[in-house]
C-alpha cells in the first residue's frame, strides 16, 4: 500500500493531519480530519483507517491535555471529575465502537461518517449560538461541571462514536460539553484527557485485528501533533469564530463527498 502512494498524497495525508491537530486544540472538532484524508486518499478498509487515525490521538490527547493542564484548565475539582466520568465512559464505549466498525462495508463506513461529520458541524454551530445569546465568555478557569448524569451520556455517545470512526474525543465532546453547559476551555480541556483513554483502548482494539497502519499513523501523526500546538495557541489568543465557521463550512462540504464516494 505504501508504494502505491505517491509523494502528493503523503503531502496531502499530512495536510490532512497538520488541520485535524488544530482543530483538536482550536475548537475541538478536528479529529475527523485525519480519518476523512486516509478514507479518502488511501483505499484502506474501514478498519484500517480507524484504526490507524485513533493510534495517532495517543500523542495529540496527550500533548492536548499537558497543554491544558499547564494553563490550567484541569486544577479545578469539578473539572477533575468531569474528566474521571469521561474516561470511565471510555472504557465501556470505545470497543463498543470497535466492535461495531467490523460490521459494516466500505460504503455504509462513509455513509456514517458522512452523517458523522455532518453532526459535528452542526453541533459546532449551535455551541457557537449558545455562546452569542450568553453575551460573553465563561471564566476559563471557572471550573464548572455539568452533573454526572450529563457526562456518562456524553461520554459514552463520543467513545462509541470514536472508537468505529477512529476519531479525537474532542470532536463531538467539544461541542457537546458546551450545548449542556461546559465553559468553551474547560470542555477543550476534559475532552483531550478523554481522547486519551479512547485512543489507548481503541488502538489496542485494532491492533489486535492487525488494523494499525503504522508508517502511516506517523505520516498523519507527526504533523497533528504541531497542530495540536498551534491549535492549543489559538484556543489561548485568537477570536475562535472565523475559525469555527471555516471548520463547519469545510465538513458541511465534505459530507456529501463522502457518502458518495463511499
């Protein structure tokens, strides 16, 4: 598979992998970007690309949450067990999602990360709407929670989610978080500790089925991880919204390209 990729689709896997990592820290949504490149680019099967995109969220969730903890989104309490509840989950959805990503073609995969995708952008839409009618930014360090009823559902839809797709946490949780309640940095930050628990569990669920694109998981992950840091930058210092929009407005067009090209 790897002599039938030429140096321009390297690039673009990169590419691929440089955006997803800014997304991941920026505004959360953002993993899907390298499962969508290596779907599309590759002619992998399903397994292999989620595989291989969630082998390469162990070191972004990681780098992620030191980010975070270093400017101090996980010292709160609430915050704390938030991110306990969100990796408890983990470990229950992730190979559900696993399981599940066995058991469907190459066509039905696209399909579902179509409408996946399609999701997120909404999800990030509305996240956006929330925080325009509030009128002002939430604290970063406030440390609010959003009860333990909220963050096992949370959890347990994005473990699931993540674990068939081979996506970041931070993709759905992000936006999620923030719709039941979660200031914008708080839910960065619990989302990239989460992301670690899935992507651990997830990976070791693939590589079991031999479905772990290793030389590839660098091409992508390598330059996600720069990403990561950028992203974590701009989530610090930049105006979030045009960025938010570009996101939306990129998987609102990928969508449709992906279940047909599935």
């Amino acid at each position: 598979m790897h002599e039938s990729l030429d140096a321009l689709t390297l690039v673009l896997l990169a590419l691929f992998g440089l955006a997803g990592g800014i997304g991941i820290t920026a505004v959360g949504p953002g993993g899907v970007l390298p499962t969508i490149g290596m779907f599309l680019l590759t002619g992998l099967p399903p397994s292999t690309v989620a595989g291989t995109a969630i082998a390469t969220h162990i070191a972004t969730g990681t780098l992620g949450t030191a980010a975070f903890a270093r400017s101090g989104q996980l010292k709160a309490g609430p915050t704390r067990h938030t991110v306990a509840l969100l990796a408890a989950t983990a470990l229950v959805g992730t190979p559900v999602g696993v399981l599940l990503n066995t058991l469907v073609s190459g066509r039905e995969f696209g399909e579902l990360l179509a409408c996946a995708v399609t999701v997120t952008a909404v999800l990030v839409w509305l996240r956006d709407h929330r925080e325009r009618r509030a009128g002002a930014a939430v604290a970063p360090l406030s440390g609010e929670h959003i009860g333990t009823a909220p963050s096992v559902a949370v959890g347990l839809v994005v473990a699931v989610a993540a674990g068939m797709f081979g996506l970041g946490g931070p993709m759905l949780s992000v936006p999620l978080l923030v719709v039941c309640g979660l200031p914008v940095l708080t839910a960065l930050a619990a989302a990239q500790a989460q992301s670690v628990v899935i992507a651990a569990i997830g990976t070791a669920g693939y590589a079991l089925h031999a479905s772990v694109d290793w030389w590839l998981a660098a091409v992508v992950g390598v330059p996600e991880l720069v990403g990561v840091l950028i992203g974590w930058r701009i989530a610090h210092a930049v105006p979030e919204r045009r960025l938010k929009y570009a996101l939306v407005g990129a998987l609102l067009a990928l969508a449709p390209y992906l279940a047909l090209h599935a």
